[in-house]
C-alpha cells in the first residue's frame, strides 16, 4: 500500500507538471497569434489611411508637371514599414515611382489593376520582385473622370520578426516556468 501511494505522488506529480507546461504552451503561442493577427490589422488600417490622404496630395498634381509626382514618390520611399508609393495613369502607365521600390515596376500590380477597372479602392497582398508586399490601391480622379491609380506598398517582414522574437522569448518563458513549476510540484510533493 505504502508503495502504492508513493507511486500516485510521482504520477500525480508528473501529471500536474504536463498540464502545467500544456497550459504554458498554448497560452503562449495563443497571444502570439492574437499579437499578430492585430499587428496586420494595424497595417491594414494605415495603409488605407494613408493611401486615402494621398489620394487628396497626387490628385492635384496629376493636372502639372509630372516631376512633382516624382518628388512626392521619392518623399515617401522607405519609411518605416512603408516600401513606397507609385502612381499610374489611366492606361495603367507609370508616372512616378518612389526609388525606394524595384525598378522591375513598370506596371500596375494586379490589385492596383483591380482598382483601376472597378474605380474603387482595392487591397491585399501581392508579390511583387521576389518581396511579399501589402499594396493598397486607390483610383484618382481629375475633374470627376478617372486619371489613374495610386498603389501604396507596405512591406509586412516586420510582423513576422517580431513574431519570432516573440516565439523565443516566449519559449524561455515557458522553460522557466516548467521548471518553476516542476521545482514547485517536487517540493510541495513532499508535504502530500
């Protein structure tokens, strides 16, 4: 009987430890998943806001010299997450092109594209040389007739670095509270 009890508290011990560092491990990779899922929700709400207010910068300029365009292209390479910006015309030519994107962009993108044939926003993921880029597109109007599309790139790398910065923090947190855990199980098994 003796044996028989000394043989539960291992079990019981062993068993309290699995559910403990289960329950770690799904709590942890649970909030990854939300953290990314809202890190890409972000990305979506500024991309449309900011392809929306410079919808209302490039629609003036389409009416003047081209290199006003080019200017506002070139301003607005490279920030942040942000790859760059390139604006059409109605034929789907390019116009500017910030120099912060690749030079294999002559074209409109098939979401730009979507939105120029729609004449309505259009948004999503594309390939574009060799990257997985967020492109927000947004058709732009002169005196109420389309004149093009502006194609806003946003590149999304960054959630995924921080969500393997996030994997291996959280899998030495979870190392250090299994052992925590299972330090606390040992001793307190003692008192059962």
């Amino acid at each position: 009987m003796k044996q028989y009890i000394h043989h539960f508290k291992i079990t019981s011990r062993h068993a309290a430890t699995a559910v403990a560092v289960a329950a770690s491990i799904y709590f942890s990779f649970s909030a990854l998943h939300n953290q990314k899922v809202r890190q890409q929700r972000d990305l979506e709400a500024s991309s449309a806001l900011l392809a929306d207010g410079l919808r209302e910068a490039v629609e003036p300029l389409l009416s003047g010299p081209k290199a006003r365009l080019q200017e506002l292209a070139d301003r607005f390479g490279r920030r942040a997450h942000l790859t760059g910006i390139a604006v059409f015309d109605e034929k789907g030519e390019l116009v500017a092109r910030s120099k912060s994107l690749s030079t294999e962009l002559t074209k409109p993108p098939r979401i730009a594209q979507d939105a120029l044939k729609r004449g309505r926003e259009a948004e999503g993921y594309e390939l574009i040389a060799g990257k997985r880029l967020r492109v927000n597109a947004v058709p732009l109007e002169v005196r109420e007739k389309p004149a093009g599309v502006l194609a806003v790139f946003h590149d999304p790398a960054f959630i995924e670095a921080r969500a393997d910065r996030t994997r291996r923090d959280s899998a030495l947190r979870m190392l250090y509270q299994a052992a925590l855990f299972l330090a606390a199980v040992w001793v307190f098994g003692f008192f059962i």
